[in-house]
C-alpha cells in the first residue's frame, strides 16, 4: 500500500505512520518539516496554509490519503480536490464533536450534527471545523471514497493535548491525589495506536462513511485509569476518592481541570462516554487494556525528558494544586 500523510509527525498522525510503516507500507508525509523526519519515511515539504504549499503534492499517485487537519476547514478542500483522482481514498480524522450537543447517550453516526458548517471555509470553532473538513472530504472524494473517523478521546504515546500525561505527572509527584469519583465511573477512549490500526484496516477493506472511533463504553473505569496511573510511575500517591458533588461545588471544571472526568448522569458523560460504537468494532476496532496505553504513555515520557509537548492550539487549564489541597482538606468520599 502506497500511503499519503498530511502532517504525520504528532499524535494520531504519527501512530499511523509508525503503523504503517509496521506493515510494511510505503508512506509519504507532507509537512512543514519542523519535526524530526520518521524513519523510513519519505517527507515532502510544504506549508498547506501558504500559498502554493502544496505543490510538492503535484506528481504522485496514493491508495490512501490520511488527514488529521484541525482548523480551516479550506486546507482541506484544497489538499482533497488537489489529489482526487490520485489517491483511491481519503481519510479524515475527525471527532465526535461534530454532533449536535449534546448527543444523547447511545448515539450512532446518525445523530444529528452541527449546522453551519462549510467544505471551504476559514476556521471557526472546533465542531464546525472538524464537519467542514468532513464535507470538504466527501465533496472531493465522494461518499463513497472517504472514511470520516469521529474519534472521541484519544490517549496514548506522543499525546499532544495534555490529558493522561498530566495525571502520569501527577500522580509521580505523589502525595495525597484528588481523585474524582466515582471510582466505577465508566469511560471511553480510544488508544492512539488502536485508532491508526483501525485506519490502515479500514483502507485495505475499503469501507467508507462515518464512524464512531472510541472504545466501547466502559472499556475501563476512572479508577482503573488513575490506579494504572500510580502503579506505573512509582510514586508514593494516594488517590483520595472524592464525589462529584464535592468537586463541582469546588467550581473545578470537569474535563478540563481534571481531565478526562466527568460527573456521571451529566449531558457532558453522555456525550463524551457513551457513544455507540458498534459499527466501528463490527469492521475491526480492537481496543488495548488501559494498564498498557497508561504504562506506554509513562515510558514515552520519560523517554523525552517527562514533560509532554503540547499543542498551542489547546489551552491548558489544569487543576491548581492549591485548590486541589483545599478541596482534599474539607473531606472526600
């Protein structure tokens, strides 16, 4: 297989070129060239943001195109149009934000989606972004050429955005840890390297549409995760079990402060932990036990020093110790 990256050097788009590559694959990348070079990849460089930034892109001939773009959907558009008729398919990586919010619990790539977003246009904000590269996909490609995988929650090695690595530092740092309950509280997400797996499969059975690319509701708990978190890295941490409502009326902001959590019976756990995913397991979705998606992401740390690279696209706002010591300090569960 003849394989086309745009990007290709962070996250989801690394893990597919690393599993790519693992097959055996012929992987090109395309990008601005501001990474080191994979190895055993080819890397063409061009700023798709600029003008003629993709000409490096004008001779060539791919099974598959991969395309993790975040922002206007236009770079999109442009990339798709430019290779329609050279590559066989084009694959987006998209999200589940794309639906309306907020998508109740069960729901399937059926669910209604977002409203105003456009195959050419600058970038907005995330949902409309993420559909606007969806449709821009599907105008150049058609349906039946283009995958649109709607991830949810990715974690894994080379984690960008800031979620489990947080909680692997955490936790390192060791003390009393402020864990939000409850501790059986069911999540869903997706491996990094889970989700590259299901891409390259999903390209050699040619499938085509939408899916919902996450595990199936609770793969594992939070307390699986953060359990995971201190055995890994070592560290003299106890996880203090605290209830929902103790840390809302805390005004700690669930996702965000404490990422990953989010109160059980909410609109925000039923849109980000309980989607239908069905359809992506019935084509191949095979999900890793969380113990080792927490113990790779805690080697790959430490492989680069401990301190994670972060996106500057996603604002970090973590939870501040001090608030943590005070919300400890008035009792947990």
């Amino acid at each position: 297989m003849r394989l086309l990256v745009l990007g290709g050097t962070e996250f989801a788009g690394r893990a597919v070129v690393e599993a790519a590559l693992g097959r055996g694959w012929e992987v090109t990348l395309l990008n601005r060239g501001r990474h080191a070079p994979v190895p055993g990849a080819r890397t063409l460089v061009g700023d798709r943001t600029a003008p003629g930034g993709l000409g490096a892109l004008n001779d060539g001939e791919w099974d598959a195109v991969v395309d993790t773009w975040s922002a206007a959907p236009r770079a999109v558009h442009e990339a798709a149009r430019l290779l329609r008729g050279r590559a066989r398919r084009y694959v987006y990586v998209s999200s589940c934000s794309v639906y309306t919010w907020a998508p109740p619990a069960g729901y399937t790539e059926d669910a209604p989606l977002v409203e105003g977003a456009e195959p050419d246009a600058e970038q907005t904000d995330y949902p409309r972004d993420k559909r606007g590269g969806e449709l821009a996909a599907v105008d150049a490609f058609g349906a039946a050429d283009s995958v649109l995988v709607r991830a949810g929650l990715i974690l894994g090695p080379y984690e960008n955005v800031g979620r489990l690595p947080w909680w692997l530092t955490r936790t390192a740092r060791g003390g009393p840890v402020l864990a939000p309950g409850p501790r059986e509280l069911p999540l869903q997400y997706v491996d990094v390297r889970d989700l590259a797996e299901w891409i390259l499969g999903a390209v050699e059975q040619g499938l085509s549409g939408p899916f919902n690319l996450i595990s199936p509701q609770g793969h594992a708990t939070m307390g699986e995760l953060l359990e995971a978190c201190v055995r890994v890295t070592g560290g003299p941490a106890e996880l203090r079990w605290t209830a929902p409502d103790i840390v809302l009326d805390a005004g700690i902001e669930p996702w965000t402060q404490l990422p990953v959590w989010v109160p059980p019976g909410s609109d925000m756990h039923d849109a980000l932990h309980s989607a239908d995913v069905s359809r992506a397991v019935a084509t191949g979705l095979t999900c890793r036990p969380v113990a080792e998606t927490v113990a790779d992401t805690w080697r790959w740390l430490q492989e680069i020093g401990g301190e994670a690279p972060l996106r500057p696209d996603r604002p970090q706002k973590h939870l501040d110790p001090e608030v943590e010591a005070k919300v400890l300090a008035s009792g947990t569960e």
